[in-house]
C-alpha cells in the first residue's frame, strides 16, 4: 500500500490492519458508497446544468464554420478562432478560479460566472462581423472559464474521496455528452433558424440554472478576507498561455517570425510563472507543488494530450461530413451522436470501477480503445461508409467514458481536502489548455494539408464550402485524405496520452485519500 502526503482523517470505524479493503466500503448500505444522499444528488443537478452550457458552447459552433465563413467572406485561419479563443479564454480564466472560490465563496462565484457567460452569450449572437464574434466569444470563455472548475470544487468538497469516481461521472456527462450534443443542437439551429440562436439558446437555460443555484448550492464560507490575489502570477500565466496557442495557431499562416516570436515568449512567461509559482511567498494561481505527487501529475499529463485529441477531433469531424460528404449541418451533428450514445452507456460503470479498482486499470484500456477507433478516420474517403465511421464513433465515445472523468477525479482521490480547489484549477487548466491546443494543431495541419492534396480549386475549405456541389464532387477524394492525414495527429495524441495513464494508481481509495493498492 502506498499513501500520499495528505495527514489521514479517519471517521467512524477504524480501518483494519494496512488500512480498508477495497471490499470494505461495500459492507454496509449505510456506507458513503451505498449511494448519494439527496443534497448531493441537488448539487449534481444544478452543476450540471449550468456546466452543460460551457461545455456545449466549446463544440456547438463547430458544425455552423462553413456557414460563419460565407456570411461573413472570412477563411477557415480566422473563422476557427471563434473554438479556438473561446477555448484559449476559457484556459486563461481558470487560474482566478481558486483565489475567487476561497475569496469569495464558491456560489457567490458561481452565479457570477454564470451572468457574465449570460452576457457574452447574447453578444455573441448579435455579431456583425468575425471580428466581434470572437471578441464577443472570448468574453464568453471569461465567464465559462470558472464555470466548470467551481463545480468540481463544490461537487469533490461535497462528496469526499470515496464517492470521486461516481461524483466526477455525473460531471462528466457535460464534459463527454456536451462535445457531441452540442454539434447536434448546433446543426439543428443553424438549418432551421439561424447561427445567432446558437448563442441565445443560453439565455433560458442560464436563467434556470442561476434560479437553481441560489436556492440549493451551500453559501460555502469565505476562507481567508485577506487572501490576496497573485497578480504577477495571472500576468505572467494568462499571456503566456494566450501567446503560445496564438503562435501555434498560425503556423502555416505567415512567415516563421509570426509562430516562432509569439510562441516563444508565451513558452518564457510559462517557465516565468513556474518559477515564481515555486518562490513567491503569495499563495500562487496554480500550486505548481501539486504536480509533485505522482498520481496527480500522471492524470495532470493524460488530460492534457486526451483534451487535445478530444476537441481536435471534435474540431475535424463535422468538416468532414458537410465539406467533403455535402452534409446539411443537422445532418453532420446527428452523425456525431454514436459517440454520446458510447459514452453514456459506460459513463456510470467507469465511474464505479474507477472507485473500486482505481483509474490505473480503467484509463489505459479506454485509451487504447479510442487508439483504434480513430484509426478507422486516418483511412477517410470520399464515400467511406456511414455505417463503419458510426460504428467507430460509437467505439470512441465508448473510449472517451472509461478516460476522462476517471483520469480526472484519479487527480484528486489523493489529495487534502483544503488541496481541491487549487487542484481543481489546475486539472482544469490543463485539459482546456490542451483542448485549444489541439484544435489549433488540427486545423494547421488541416490546411497544410489541402494545400498538398487538392487542386483547383481556391479558397481550400472556405472556398469548398461555397462552392458548387458539382466542383466539390470533383476535388472530393483529395478532400478527404487532408482529413485522413491530419487524424494521424489526432491518432498520435491519443497514443501519447497512454503514457502518463500507466502510471496511475492501480487500487481504490480510502477515506482519507490513501490509496489502496490490489497487485
């Protein structure tokens, strides 16, 4: 058995020799593992609700960018920023979470979030150019950015190291349904009503989801009046952050002084900001320390390159299907939904098993699965079958529910109490991070691609998208294996991802986060 550096806080009855078994908890009905008491199962819901919103809005406009580049006469390098900055917004805003959450109270935070994400949601619906839909996007991801942190926070506070795995699951079905409901509801608005409704659809639900949080969240206590922001810090991390994906995104955009100059000075501020995390005597945005413990670090790594190839996908698929297959944006999202079908059906059983035998032996095998689903779309054509690209879609999403929530809630199971909201920023970090990464990545490679393969016809993936059916049909094929070649990337990110997943803790965990290990 090994055991983290948290200081054990054992209730009710003792633990046996070499601490609980892992059947243990099973014992009595009456355990924290029979069940969710009925506050609980209310967090869950109004977490859920108002974190499906953020979730949803990080893929929803996916399915509506061939449409955003003909009504605005924008290219695909300028249109994918209205994912990629809401993502990049998203990432830079979680970092004020752990200081807002312990300056001010998680549900006083919350609702906060909430209303600005409310606004930036209706201001993004009444654009009037691309330039102000990723504006009016990025103010979106501010208020999204502590949306999904905060709840973790409230959630893991509420359940306790036992229940993580099961609590997390319920989160994730925002984190894993959202991505592929979101192209769905997203192709349903833009073929029937207009792109606009994408944004203001949020507006009731957000409305609801705020009635619901200010009268069942717990007014959790203010830890520290005096608790004082790190302001170097957020200096330092947010640019550093911004600056280095906004490099990487334009490569293949411009000359090497417009990747290489901003990418390298975001890497700087990166590297600035650990070391300042390490020496400051002002409790740092991330407590870079954390990484320190093994399991932490491993889930810290796997969400990370799991992210990317996540929303890279997420970023590729609908394109395919509307550009090179001549679907209608409902269409394409409806044929993303095999994925959400996967998910949901494991989603729970990863949960549980993730409790009972821990993510070392669940992750890696979910892993492996999505490996080889998504090699299925490194083979793309011009008439690929739908029967075979669902079905590997249904083995992704099945992937996708046995990897994310129980690799994140493995970064918490060992930790403190009092280390949860900080963790619950930086895990967060990460995998938003990693999310606008890889759909920067994709779309690069994506139009470096086309370049390569297709001919005659200008304007790459905008110009296709306007295009007439019948000069499309010709340049199909071509087409097609752009996007085959860039899912080698989504393939290889994937593959990555299984390195850090081995090193995850084999065994359940105890009440006072210990873990207890089964050879």
């Amino acid at each position: 058995m090994t055991t983290s550096d948290t200081t054990p806080d054992i209730s009710g009855p003792e633990a046996g020799p070499g601490g609980t078994s892992a059947e243990a908890p099973d014992t009595s009905t009456k355990g924290v593992l029979a069940g969710f008491d009925p506050q609980l199962k209310r967090l869950a819901v109004v977490v859920v609700l108002g974190s499906i919103m953020s979730i949803l809005d990080t893929t929803i406009v996916n399915v509506a960018i061939p449409t955003l580049a003909k009504d605005f006469r924008a290219p695909l390098s300028q249109v994918q920023w209205v994912s990629t900055g809401y993502l990049l917004a998203l990432a830079v805003t979680i970092p004020l979470t752990g200081w807002a959450v312990e300056r001010f109270g998680a549900k006083r935070m919350w609702i906060a979030s909430l209303v600005l994400f409310l606004l930036g949601s209706a201001l993004s619906g009444a654009s009037w150019s691309i330039q102000s839909l990723i504006v009016f996007r990025i103010l979106q991801g501010v208020g999204g950015g502590m949306i999904m942190p905060i709840g973790q926070t409230i959630l893991a506070t509420e359940a306790g190291p036992q229940r993580m795995g099961r609590v997390m699951s319920l989160l994730g079905v925002p984190m894993l349904l959202g991505p592929v409901l979101g192209p769905v509801l997203g192709g349903l608005i833009v073929d029937s009503v207009s792109w606009r409704w994408i944004f203001y659809v949020n507006i009731p639900i957000g409305i609801v989801a705020i009635a619901l949080a200010v009268k069942y969240l717990p007014g959790h206590q203010k830890t520290d009046r005096a608790y004082k922001l790190d302001l170097l810090g957020l200096g330092l991390l947010s640019p550093g952050l911004g600056l280095f994906v906004y490099g990487l995104s334009q490569a293949g955009q411009g000359s090497t002084s417009s990747v290489f100059v901003p990418a390298a000075i975001g890497a700087v501020l990166i590297a600035a900001f650990v070391w300042h995390a390490l020496h400051t005597k002002v409790t740092p945005l991330i407590e870079v320390l954390l990484f320190r413990d093994r399991q932490f670090a491993a889930a810290s790594a796997t969400t990370f390159f799991f992210g990317a190839a996540l929303f890279g996908g997420m970023f590729l698929l609908p394109l395919y299907y509307q550009v090179v297959r001549g679907q209608t944006a409902l269409t394409a999202g409806l044929l993303m939904a095999p994925q959400g079908i996967g998910a949901a059906m494991v989603m729970p059983l990863a949960g549980k098993l993730t409790d009972r035998y821990g993510a070392g032996r669940i992750v890696p095998g979910g892993l492996v699965v999505v490996t080889l689903a998504t090699l299925v779309y490194t083979q793309l054509g011009a008439h690929t079958s739908f029967a075979v690209l669902g079905g590997s879609l249904f083995l992704r999403g099945v992937g996708f529910g046995f990897v994310m929530m129980p690799a994140i809630s493995a970064a918490y199971q060992t930790l403190a109490a009092p280390q949860v909201p900080r963790a619950s920023t930086a895990i967060n970090i990460v995998q938003r991070v990693g999310g606008s990464i890889g759909t920067a990545l994709v779309a690069v490679v994506l139009e470096h691609q086309i370049s390569v393969q297709v001919h005659g016809l200008s304007g790459g993936l905008t110009g296709a998208a306007t295009a007439p059916p019948s000069v499309v049909a010709k340049v199909a094929q071509p087409f097609a294996s752009a996007f085959g070649h860039t899912f080698w990337w989504v393939v290889g990110m994937t593959t990555v991802a299984l390195i850090p997943a081995l090193l995850l803790v084999r065994g359940p965990v105890r009440a006072d986060g210990a873990a207890v290990l089964i050879d």
